[in-house]
C-alpha cells in the first residue's frame, strides 16, 4: 500500500501532525511520500491508494490558497483521501476550530472524520493522531 502526505505548514503545527502520521503508518508498513504543499514539484496522484491531507485554517475559517491550488492541480477526486488540521479555539470557538479540515472533509467526500488538532500535536494529542491514522488503516485492511 502506497500512501501520500501532503500538506501546507507555516508555523509548523500542521508539519508535526504529518510527521506523526509518517511515522504511524511507516510502522504499520505503508510506503509514504511527503508532499510540501506549494513547495515539491507536482505529484502524480495515479501512483497511491490513500491521500492525507493536512492544513491549517486562516483568517475566520478559511482555507490557505495552497490548498486550493492543490485541490486543483490533483484535479479529481480520488477515494481514499483522509483530512487532517491544526487551529486554534481562540480564532473564533469552536465555529471557526480547523474550519478548512471541515471544507475539504465535505469537498472529498472524505470516508473518515476529519482530524482536528488544537496546535501543536506534541504531547497529550499524539496519542489521538496515532488512533485516528488506526481506524483510516482498518479500513484499507478490509479492504485488502
Ligand atoms: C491570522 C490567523 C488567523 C487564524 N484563523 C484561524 C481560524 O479561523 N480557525 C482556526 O481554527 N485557527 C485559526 N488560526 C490558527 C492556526 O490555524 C493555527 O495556529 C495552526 O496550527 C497553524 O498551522 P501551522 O503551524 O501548520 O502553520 C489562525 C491563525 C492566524 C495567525
């Protein structure tokens, strides 16, 4: 199973989630690429069986313009694509928390619920990144 990561980072919370969903399904023997959103040359989408796709929210819930750019240069809508944020409570509540994970979890069609992480995932909200990459995997098992 080939999976790809790609995401847009600024200030490098949604970065630290991609790395634990690296490391989490490197460990559950998927094959990974990283994709920089904005950054690293186009990918060839043809090539992987699941899609994570991580970004942080803007301005009263908007998503970042890489993101867009991204969606387009994909353009399709593959299957198996698994939505993952960071954001911040105190731009907005719970309303506006990781609003681009919820636009681009409703634009997929995603099978999975969006991942939501206030900050930095490092400490107590790693373990919710590792179970939330668990259930995306039992799927693809089921699959099989
Ligand atoms: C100007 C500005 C606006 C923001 N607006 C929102 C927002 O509407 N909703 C939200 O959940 N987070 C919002 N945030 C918080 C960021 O999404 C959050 O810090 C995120 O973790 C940044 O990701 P990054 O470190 O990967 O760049 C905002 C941050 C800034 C600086």
């Amino acid at each position: 199973m080939k999976a790809l990561i790609a995401y847009v980072s600024y200030s490098g919370n949604t970065k630290e989630v991609a790395e634990i969903v690296e490391k989490k399904l490197k460990d559950e023997g998927v094959t990974v690429d990283n994709h920089r959103i904005g950054i690293d040359a186009p990918i060839h989408p043809e090539c992987y069986d699941y899609f994570f796709i991580g970004t942080f929210t803007w301005e009263m819930g908007k998503t970042p313009d890489e993101i867009k750019d991204f969606v387009l240069e994909v353009g399709y809508k593959p299957d198996n694509i698994a939505v993952f944020g960071t954001g911040d409570t105190q731009f907005g509540g719970d309303e506006l928390f990781c609003k681009a994970v919820d636009k681009l979890w409703k634009f997929y069609e995603s099978k999975w619920s969006g991942l939501k992480i206030e900050q930095s995932p490092r400490g107590s909200q790693e373990q919710k990144v590792e179970s939330w990459v668990e259930g995306v995997l039992q799927h693809a098992k089921s699959f099989a």
